[in-house]
C-alpha cells in the first residue's frame, strides 16, 4: 500500500454499489454477485456459477473530494489450459460520468479450465492486489469504478485521501438486462466498453446487467430474480445460447418463453419489456447446435455441429427462434400494451458483419460492441422507442 497519503478507509457496503443483486461475505472482503442466493442454489452447472458471479456492470458508485483512490480486490481470472493467459482485467474510473482512468490488478486466484466442452477447472490461489488511482481532479465528484467484467473480484478494501459517501440517486430509470455472452461482454476492451454499458449511457439509465456468458437459457430461477428486482425498463435478449447448447426443441422453446415472461409479469406486470431475437451468427443461422470449439488453425473458434436437416424434426437455429420469438410478443402483445420485440439483426446484421466480423464466429469485437450499442441506443432509447422518455403509443415490433 502506498503511504505517500493519509488514506481513509472506508467499508464496502451495499450503498456503495450498484449492478449487483447480492453480496457473499468471504474470507477476505466481499463477492459481488448478479443473482440472488435463492437463486445461485438452483445453478446446475460451472458455466454459470463463474459468470453470474463474474462483475459485468458491477461498480462502486460514491461521492467525494479524494484525488487519489485504491481499492484492494481478490481477482479470479480464467484460463484455459493451452492458451496464453489473458491480459488482466480492467477496472475502469469514471469522474462525473467521464472515463478517466483505466488500471489493472495483476495476479490473483487462476482458474484452469482443463475441458472447454465439460468446463472442467482446478483453482490456483494466488495474492490479492490494488488498484490505484491518483491525480485525479480537486473538488466534490461523483466517482464510478466499473469492475472487470469478464474476472470474479472480490472487494477487500477501499481507501481515499478524502471521506466518501454513497452517490446520491440522479433520478435515472433503472435498466434490468438479461442476455448471453454477448451482453456479459465476451471479448469487449474494458467494462465500460460492452454494449449495454455503452447504451446505458446513451440512454441516461442506471444498468443492471444480467448477462451471462453461456446462461440465458430461460432457466426459471433467472426470471424470479428478475420479477423481484426493481426497474423500471426490462429488455431480454433470448435465443443464441439456447441453440448453441442444444438444450430445448420448437416444441419446449415456445411455452419457455411465455412461462419466463409470466415469470417477470408477476413482479413487473406494466413495465415495458423489450424481447430482443439473436444478432446475425452465421454459423448458427440455420444450422442447429451445439456448438463446439474449432483449433483447426491454432485460433480459438467455434462451428455449430448440428444437422440442417433436423430443422423440420423441431431442432432449433437462430431464424427458426427469430420467428417464434416475433410470434409469441405478437400474440401476446395484444393484451400486454408494454410488451415490445425488436429484431436482433436491427442491431448487428448483414451490414454490420461486414465492417465488423465475429472474429471467433460468436462474439463481436469491440469495434462490434460500440456499434450494437450505439444501434440499441437509437432504437430503443430514441424517440419512438420503446424505453424511450415519455413515448406515446405503443410500438409492439421494431423488427
């Protein structure tokens, strides 16, 4: 720890965070987690206990006049067993709304994931770390500190060279998002950089992220922690992880989706709901999973295995799921007035893979992220949109 200051140490405590739905006391410190308890007991696999726990859209939010700023953390970071490491997680710091410094934790607990395909891991313990911020201008700001988004941390301590206290609320309309990897951020530069961040921003809302890599699969406990969760606009983007692992037919899809959505209406009966269908995916657009890992040239990608042909037995691809996803918002947005689809390949289609190619097949790159933010952005918060400020009649497709 550096002693050039006289630091004030401040607990991490609840009102200090936003994005996350829970905290684990540990050993150490805190583990911020984006599902309840209730919730991560009902987790049936290692995919998602790491990435629910994994602090996309997670920050530390207070108020302050401290221009130099460390926070200890306990990062976990994922390797898989062949592949050079990852670069470090970024922490990103925003003053009154505007990155303004970026750093990393080197170090930390690593684990190995030895299977891809059964995502089996052994865990390497290693030292907690600090992330430090100095410089930073005088006077009251409010400060952010985004978490890496894609690296398990726990929180172990926060010092400042000036007393903090929690931000104060702004007045922003809380977004609830639940996606796949891809809205977790897989292969986005930094945790503000993934594309719900990016349209938060644009939006003027406060985000909490449910996005999680490999695991929207419409699993039940998913949807009661979202029908519990306040907010005041829901968006759900449902369909790849569903095809790539091959987890459900035609028949099952459909009255999965209306049991999730009955799920949320519980909590959230007049809330406007967004249902986003997946993004372009060449590989998966009609080809059914799973979907497999490809080293053929040495560079991590993945190629769906599935036979085309099973398409008429039931077996799902992404245009079949676009068109039951654009069936069942419309069938029941003639009782639901809140309820709202949107094309996925509105925010990265044809077009879009053409600038700005999958380069694992899957997931964008960050030049990918920053344009399906900036395309939800327009679509959903601009004017006419569905989570749009004040908007009139109802727009139930934007497909």
């Amino acid at each position: 720890m550096s002693t050039e200051h006289d630091w004030i140490t401040t607990p991490v405590t609840a009102d200090l965070l936003r994005g996350c739905l829970d905290l684990e006391p540990t050993a150490r410190g805190l583990l911020p987690h984006r599902l309840p308890a209730r919730a991560r007991r009902q987790i049936p696999d290692t995919q998602l206990t790491v990435a629910e726990a994994q602090p996309s859209g997670v920050r530390l939010a207070f108020r302050t006049r401290a221009t130099a700023i460390e926070l200890d953390t306990l990062p976990t970071k994922r390797v898989y067993q062949g592949f050079p490491a990852p670069a470090d997680g970024v922490y990103d710091l925003l003053v009154d709304g505007r990155l303004a410094a970026r750093t990393t934790v080197p170090g930390g607990n690593t684990r190995v994931i030895t299977d891809m395909v059964a995502q089996t891991s052994e865990l390497r313990e290693g030292p907690a770390g600090t992330a430090r911020f100095t410089d930073l201008p005088a006077g009251e700001k409010d400060i952010e500190i985004w978490l890496p988004h894609a690296e398990v941390t726990e929180l172990i301590a926060l010092r400042t060279d000036a007393p903090v206290e929690p931000a104060p609320d702004r007045g922003r309309r809380v977004w609830l998002h639940h996606g796949s990897s891809i809205s977790h951020g897989s292969n986005a530069a930094h945790p503000t950089a993934i594309w719900p961040a990016l349209a938060a921003v644009r939006g003027g809302v406060e985000l909490v992220n449910l996005g999680f890599s490999g695991g929207a699969l419409l699993d039940p406990f998913t949807a009661r922690a979202m029908r519990d969760t306040p907010a005041d606009l829901i968006s759900l983007k449902i369909g790849i992880n569903v095809v790539n692992a091959d987890v459900m037919r035609l028949r099952a899809f459909g009255p999965a989706v209306h049991g999730f959505l009955d799920t949320i209406r519980e909590g959230h009966p007049a809330t406007p709901l967004l249902v986003v269908s997946p993004i372009l995916c060449p590989v998966q657009e009609d080809t059914p999973g799973p979907l497999a890992p490809d080293l053929a040239d040495g560079t991590l990608r993945f190629k769906a295995t599935g036979d085309p042909a099973e398409r008429a037995a039931g077996r799902l691809t992404l245009t079949v799921i676009r068109d039951e996803l654009a069936r069942i918002v419309g069938q029941r947005a003639v009782d639901d007035p809140n309820l709202h689809h949107l094309d996925g390949r509105d925010l990265y289609g044809e077009q879009d893979y053409a600038e700005f190619p999958l380069p694992d097949e899957v997931h964008p790159d960050p030049a990918g992220h920053r344009r399906i933010g900036e395309n939800f952005a327009r679509r959903v918060f601009g004017d006419g949109g569905p989570f749009a400020t004040g908007r009139g009649e109802a727009n139930h497709s934007l497909g």
